[in-house]
C-alpha cells in the first residue's frame, strides 16, 4: 500500500538470497512532521 501510494520505494537486489530494501520517496520524507506531531502526541497521553 505504501509502495502503490508512492510514499516509499522498494529495491530489490539480485544477490543470493535477494533482499529487498524500503526508501522514503520525496512524498513520503514529506510526511515526516505528521509523524513527529503523532509521536509527541501519543507520548503526551501515554501512548507507545
């Protein structure tokens, strides 16, 4: 879903065994305030 939403990018390697590796695109590094207000917020209410 975050790959189909362009929010992160995913590579795959072709090393035995492949591995695959999640990016933050552009849009999904822009999303970063967002996260760090959701995360003040839930340790403001006790939230983990």
């Amino acid at each position: 879903m975050l790959e189909n939403e362009g929010i992160v990018k995913r590579i795959v390697t072709s090393t035995i065994p492949p591995t695959v590796e999640y990016l933050p695109t552009e849009k999904g590094l822009s999303m970063a305030p967002i996260l760090y207000a959701m995360k003040t917020w839930s340790k403001e209410h006790n939230y983990s």
